[in-house]
C-alpha cells in the first residue's frame, strides 16, 4: 500500500560548519586562479570573482585587477582606455587612475588643477602570474603568504606540463566542491552514460574506519578495500553483470595512499583529494596524469571552473601529453565525464532536503576544514578526530563493515 | 471636464473567506486529476501540482507519484532508473526506494550493509486510476474518501464517452476559477471573436434573487431570467443588433435548473456550477455533452487547465462523440472560446483592484464553499443564506428586479 | 606595489536632497509629454508613464488617458472596445465608463437597471494636445497651471518647427537627467567614437566660479571659459594632439550666457541648461536648432527618452529643417551621440559609488531643484547660494582656478 502520510524531510543545514555556511562567496584570504596568462593583454577583460566585478588588462607587461567600478558614478572601468602609461582612464568623465595604487592621478575633465587627484582611489587587487595562469588575491588585508603557497607543487615543479579548460557552471561553488569530494557519487553517477567508465569495472563502494585525514595541505578519505559487486539484501546483486566487463575481485584492499607513496612535501596523494580554498585533486596514478579542478565563486550562484591535467616530462612527453589530451582526455573527461557532475550540481537546490549517509564523511570533513579557512580560523567542534556525524543517530558514525 | 483627482480603486480583499485566503496552492484534501493514464508508463514523467515536484511511472502496472527530491542530497528522482522491480533508484548516488513505502531499501555505493537503509523515506502520494485519468491525493493525511466521492459521476457511470484537452496556463488557479463562474463575463467577453457564439443570440444578462445554491457537492446559481437586449439609460439599445441573429424575446425566463430535472445523485445541475477542489462544470442540456474543467494549481502563478466533454452511449455516439469533438468541439469550444478566458485570467493581476458587481454573487459564494472545505471546515460568515456581499454598500445586496 | 587593502567607496546617497530622493517615478504635478498627437487615435494605445499603465485614445477628436486597470477585476481597460461614443467599455464584462468623468455608465451584463452605475469611477487623467504632441497631467489634484506654463516657450511660438525622436531608455530617469546635465562627461565621453566630435575642437574642461543659477525656470551653469589643452602634473598634455583639429586657444573665456543674450522671458539660455519635472536643453546659438530632451519616468528602471530640435521659421526654413534633420542630425546626434549617455545611464548602477568631483556641482544643483518641485515645495539646504558640496572636504568647495 501507498503511504500518503507526510515523511519530513530533514532540510540541508550547514549551522554546524559556521565558516563554511558563511562562505556563499568563499573564502576570501587565499590565491585564486582566473584564466590563462595568455588571456590577459592590453584589451580590458572581465570577470566576476567571489561576488565582485574585476577587470583584468595588462600593461608594460604586467597584470593589474581593478573592481571594475569607477567610485566617481559607478560605470564599470572595463569600458575605459589607456591615456597615459601606468594609468586606466575611466571613459564617462576620463578619472584617470595609477595602475599600481589605484590613487587618481587626473580628472581630464576638471582640468589640470582638480583638487579631488590624490584624495580618490580605485580597488585594486595584488595579482600574480605563475605556471601560465593568473592568480587573484582578493582578501581584504594585503597578502599573508607568498602565491606559490596556494598553488600546488605539480603546477611548479620543473617540467610541469598543464593542459586544461575553463568554463563558467551554474550553481553555488560549494556544491560543486562537495560533489567533487563525495565518495559516493562517482561509483553510481558516473557508471552510465560516460565513455570513460564504459569498459572499465568501476568499484561499487569503498569503505574505511575512520573519518578523512590531512595529507600536508590536502584533506584525502583513502579507502581500506573497495567493493565490485555485492547481494543486496531484498533485492539482489548488483552491479548487474555487464558482458564485456573483466572479472574483478569481489573486494579490492586499497592501500592507504597518503602512507604508502614516497612522495615530495605537501605532494598530492593518491586517490581523491581537496583544499582549500576550493581546488579539488584526483590522482589515480596513472600515466594520463594528475587532474585538478578549482571551483572559483563568480557569484551565489555560478562558479568558475578551472580543470586541469598535469604530467611532468621533457619535450616528448609535453608532446604526448597535448596530443591525449586534444585527442581523448578533454572530451571523455574533462568534458563529458565532468559534464554528468555538473548535472548534478546545476539540480541540487541551494536550500533543499539533505541526509547523509556513510561515504558522507569526506563531505562533512570539508566542511568542518572551513574551520581553519587561512586569516578565519576558528574551533572545530569536539569530534574532530571521529567520522564526521551530523546527526544524532549511528547512521554515519557506525562502520560496521 | 476631465477630472484628475486621483479615485481611489478598492484592492483585492480575500481575507473575508480565510480558506480560500490561504488556499494559494489550492485544497489539499482532494483527489485531483493529474493526466491521462495512458500518458504514464515506464519512463517517468514530472508535473508540478500544488506547488510540489511530482514524479509518476509505472511499475508492474500500477501507477506510483514520488516527491521529485531526493532526501539525499534534493536532486530530482525524476531523472534516476529502475534497478530492481519494485524499486526506483536516484540516479546520483543510487539510492534504491520501495515504490510502495517509499523506504530505502538499497544504498549501492554505500555496500551491502549500508545502516542508513531502512531510517530515510522518500515521499509517496496515493494513486489511483478511473475513467482514463491518473488522481492523487496530495493531503498529509491518508485518503479519507475513496477516490470516486471526487469524480463527477458522469465520469464513472456506464457508457461515459470522456474526450478533452490538457494544457498549463498562466494565472493563479483561483483567478481562472473565478473566471469560470463568473456570470458575467461569458454575456461579453465571449461576444465578439469567439466562433461558437457568432451564430447563436447570446443572453446580454441573467437575473436572480438569491444566492447560489448547492445541488449535491455542486454550487450553482441558476438564473430566474435572461434578458437578450435592453435599453441602458443615457446609452441606448444594447447589444446592437446583428443581421443573422434570429429574433428573440427580450427576456427568458429560465426553469431552476436544480429543481426541474429529474437526476440521479449528485448528478451535475443543469447550466454552470462548481465544486471543491477546484472543477467547473457547464451543462447545456444538448448533445454535444457536458463540458468539464479541473484547475489543478502548479504553483502559486500557474494552474493545469483539464477540459473535458462527456457524452454517454454504445459504439456508435463514441464514434459520433469523437468526430464532433475532433472537428469541431475543440477547436470552437476548447481552444479558441476557452483561451478567450485564459487570456483574462493572463491580465487579472494577482494584487490588484477589485470592485464587485451583483452577478458576482457567483464569485463569493464560491469563495464561501472553501470555509466548507474537505479537511479544513471553518466557520462560515453570518451572511450566508443572504447573496454574497462582500461591500457594505447595497451595490452587490439589493437585487431589485 | 599593488596595494590590496580595500578602498571603502562612498555610495550615492540622495537624502540630503529628500524630494529628488522621494522622486524614483518622477514629479507628479507636471504636464509631461507622451507622444505625438499624430500617433493617437480611435485604437487604444498604452504607455507605462510615472509607474502607471496609461491608456490613451482619441474619440470625437479629443484625447482622453484612463489608468488601464478596470476597476471591477484588473484588466486592462486598453483591450476594451467603443460601444457608445463618448464611452470606453472593458473587454471583459462590459462595464462602460464615461470618457469625460471615468464614471460607470452601464455594466451590460447585469442589465439596464444595474444599481452599481455611477457609483464606480476608472481614474482619468488630464490631457492636452499642444505643439502636435500630447501632454498629460498626473498630479492627484486637479491641473494647477494650464498646459502652456509647462511648455518650452520654443515650442509655442510661432515658426515653430519641431523634429524628433521618442525611444524608451532603460535606467531610472534621475540618472539620465544628471547624465544631461553633468557638465564633464561631454568632454571625454563623447570625445571618442561619436561622429558629431569628429572634426571639432571639444573643449576638455570647463570653469565656474560658483555654483549654477536660475535663468527663469531653467537652471542653468554657465561656465567662466573653457580649457581644450592642459599640462596634468605627473601624465602630461592632454587631450593628445590630432592632427586634423584646428588650433585653439589654451583657454576660451565664456560670454555668461545668462546675462549676454538679449531673449523673450522664459526662453532657454545658451548652454545647457534643466528645468523641473525632467527637461534638458542644449542650446549651442547655432542655425541647426535647439535641442530639447525629456526623461520621463516609466517605470523605477526605465524611462521615455523625447528628443527634440527645434527652429523658427517659415515654409523654406521648415523644408531645410527636416532635411537637415533626416539627412543628418537625427543619426548623427538623436542616434550616435546620444546612444553614447544612454550607454552610461544603463552602465550606472541604481545603488552603487559615488564620489562628486568639481564639474559635479551641476548635478547637486539638480537635485536641490527638486525641493522647489510644484506641490511639494520644501525647505533647501542651507548652502543653497554656494557651490553645492555634498561632502564635508573641499574638494568640490574650493574652487581654486
């Protein structure tokens, strides 16, 4: 029989993480990424940012970031001119502002005596350019650490070869970054529909005893074994047999990646991984290379995502490198893979139903890692060290496997 | 002389009938009519109603309607698949729930021994099937009718011949209620550019003393007289008179409808009446049928309009039914007549003036049945055996005739 | 060294001017242009004019404007149909108001002895037509001055030959009358990309001692000479040099345009010059005409743009005048110039910086204007004889030239 009495949904409820609920627009005291070095030339390019309007251009060969408001009337300066080296003139009543301060230097308009130059200025943000990318400092106190310490080591080491893609998603950044660590997903999500997973035997779950662990700057959740195929009680096995699967082991024990690989500091480590402010890594260990993916809030809604695999070599491999990721990678992965996760995150509703289960705990462990957001540090609640569980009843804490 | 001085125009005021009021999203304790059932199968299809996401498909034959959320996470279950029969799985992490409890009874990416199976629900509502038509019960509660006490018994009963047209339309559903008992605006709206009145001497106004009256769950108002032209004062004759219109009196006299015909029980009266939740009916007393029309709310701004023409007879008045409804009936009467009233209830706005007139007695006592509300019965104003006043002045009271 | 710390910008704020504050959908106590009368006829035509839905039309060759909201249910009056004359009857029960009173004459469809007649008005609105174009009143009191008070006296004189353009702009109408009044932005706005600036000396600057004057209704601020070339300290000369511009002077000291010219009371003065509720007029002395503009309120976000240039003359100058205006004036002024302030007046977000610089006090005055707005004449602030300065630093006091 049908059953027509109400069941209360229990609503999503990120109280428990007050950084991370704070975070609509991110977290501000950190190097972001925003496009390609070669993007950025003289010509004014625009982006939205955590909720604000920047303008980028690039002038004796450095990259200067503006809020790209003029605070005379508020005409975005994006539309403005280059009359004078070192300056950006707005183009409504030629304000004409230092690249490097921001102060006024002239108002054309009022003639060369203008009592208001020097007593105005512009927002400008500190920009850097490394590994062939443009990175944004949009804090409100000037730097706390230098940018390469936001950017992972494979993007600097020598003979990094970065090949990627850019696009503008919808639905807040979060989502995208919680779909990004979540466990679950991948093992059911990502199992029809992707070429990439087509001829491969995809695990059917993992699991581990014990909540995510810090790995250097990366959170990572390596499982103890995973499972291929299981007897689900009431219903059957499952994952239905697919003919041109191998055959794969029942359970798989999993080496616990962030012990077992030498690696250099704050490497990344096997498997999935993320930190903040909002880079996801997944490091499979293969020779594809390692892919990263920045979730960058443009606004409460949208975020800029930033998808790249990175290898190391010299000339051959850089070739090789272009040469799968132009034939293979970008459009099994980075695009169709990647597009079935933004599905997902383009349907969650920003206020919604939510209950965890199991494979949760990296979720709620990225959230309670808000915690310690750089410059908003702030006390983590009391079962830090237990799996994450946000709810009063063993449905996460128990790990009976 | 013109005249500037501003006149002040009445609002809309509903608050004299507090269930109606609030009924925004409509009654909820009703079976209402959702689509055909022959629309239904495996694959799911999606209907918002009374402000909520619905999901329908069809398992094993039977028809089930889930809330279209995911407690997991909120994505749409819409989108998900069928693992195992009797089941739906969420497409996003492959949660697995009974279709007819509702409860989860496999989490795949979580294992075999998943402990959160068993502790979360999705929502289900009641389905059932007659006369062609998918009906849920959206209430909180279980049914506390059978699903026959709301179909119109000319849906149920032998011989019913049951053809129409389904379509979302703009406007909040009671506005489009309203409209459709009005008295009034069929004498005018439906005059000019509608076919189906170009040929025929429509009434210019009906007259009654009294109230409306209910027949059964039916509210009606049937006319003491029509009268087909008068002479209004300082304007002249109207209507103007049309070449091919035949002769007619100047006034009708009209038999009750109620009282006249002899009918089996709760048998819809002759001429226009209304019942709860939300369904017209127009019974002309001629062969082409007895026009019906449900206004099932999708949200607060948009309601499914369901129009349908019952004749009843063998093989033969089906064949004739079809034909007359697929030639003529639904292009005169379905589309262009009834869009004629879609297009007012388009233009009411939702907060806007209002000013009643003596037909529009309809209205309020329409407004009244919903303190009768199935559920939710409340006390009814005082006034309720005298002709819906909602004004203190005696412009809608005094029916001097 | 860039700088990161965040400049606090100032926000607009308009509450030391509290009627220009109040006045988001314009001064009601106005006659305003709508159209030309050429465009009004037996078919209703509708504007959104100061908030409200207008309707116009003209019957027995008068105009008439109604509210179009017909106050029994909301729709618009303006899909209704003329049944009598001197009366508009809604479309949808056939409720007949009186053109000249908005009194309810009949509702046909409760009969010729409806006892609802005469005790229901529409809202009407004063209408002249003067100038071939159409003026309407919208105060809530009746018209305190007849039409003519609110009409350029250019328009109303004999030889008077008028040519323009009707748009709708989007942005609140207060910017883009503090756009046609600001003085700099003409100076490097339309410097660039404009053909009418092509091959002329702009001036770059321009200097005031004090703050701007009332020239009979017009206020008006005119400058003490003009720069076209300066020395900015630390950038260099500006405007560049190009090379097809003839030579002028440094400096061009300014007849008052105010005092110099011998002209009829009320008329324009040279220059540009506003009056109450939203007129502009540039008049720059030359055989191509003055040009006129109005903004008047649609809505909160947009307005009607009516941009006028107008001659005296006879039969030969009035040939001369259109072809002129065809020919040439219309795209390269009407259309290319002043495409270039709508583009900023779009661009000028509604809440958002704002930091008045020097040239700015043309637009405080503006706004202190508003004070003395008929009907709802209030106190000015104190400064009212100096320059205005809306901020506490002597940025826009000193006036040090």
């Amino acid at each position: 029989m049908q059953n027509g009495t109400s069941v209360h949904m229990r609503q999503r409820d990120l109280s428990p993480w007050p950084n991370y609920d704070a975070a609509v627009l991110g977290y501000r005291n950190y190097w972001q990424p925003v496009t390609w070095s070669r993007k950025i030339g003289k010509k004014p390019v625009k982006f939205n940012l955590l909720g604000e309007p920047i303008m980028f251009h690039r002038d004796n060969g450095k990259v200067y970031a503006f809020l790209d408001l003029c605070p005379h009337r508020g005409v975005p300066l994006s539309i403005g001119r280059q009359e004078f080296p070192g300056t950006w003139t707005c183009r409504y009543h030629g304000w004409t502002f230092d690249n490097e301060t921001g102060v006024l230097r002239a108002a054309f308009t009022d003639g060369p005596d203008s009592p208001i130059c020097g007593k105005v200025s512009m927002r400008t943000y500190p920009v850097e350019e490394r590994a062939g990318l443009v990175w944004i400092w949009m804090g409100s106190e000037a730097p706390s650490v230098p940018v390469e310490e936001d950017i992972p080591v494979e993007f600097l080491s020598e003979g990094a070869i970065i090949v990627g893609r850019m696009t503008e998603r919808k639905g807040n950044w979060r989502y995208a970054a919680e779909n990004g660590f979540d466990e679950g997903h991948a093992k059911y999500l990502h199992r029809y529909g992707a070429l990439q997973t087509l001829f491969r035997a995809l695990p059917a779950w993992s699991m581990r005893r014990g909540g995510p662990i810090m790995d250097g700057p990366w959170l990572a959740r390596p499982p103890d074994y995973e499972g291929y195929q299981g007897d689900f009680p009431g219903l059957g096995v499952w994952p239905h047999k697919i003919p041109w699967y191998k055959k794969v082991p029942k359970r798989r024990p999993q080496t616990s990646a962030s012990a077992a690989v030498a690696k250099r500091p704050n490497a990344v480590p096997r498997g999935t991984s993320i930190r903040l402010p909002n880079l996801l890594c997944s490091n499979p260990g293969s020779r594809s290379g390692i892919h990263f993916e920045w979730y960058v809030p443009t606004d409460a809604h949208n975020h800029r995502y930033l998808q790249f695999l990175v290898v190391h070599g010299g000339m051959g491999e850089n070739i090789a490198h272009h040469l799968r990721y132009w034939l293979r990678e970008r459009w099994m992965f980075h695009v169709q893979f990647n597009n079935q996760d933004a599905w997902m995150v383009e349907l969650m509703p920003e206020s919604g139903p939510e209950r965890l289960y199991r494979p949760d705990a990296s979720i709620t462990g990225w959230r309670k890692l808000g915690q310690r957001a750089r410059g908003q540090e702030a006390p983590v609640p009391a079962d830090d060290e237990a799996p994450a569980a946000p709810e009063p009843e063993p449905v996460l804490a128990g790990d009976r496997v």
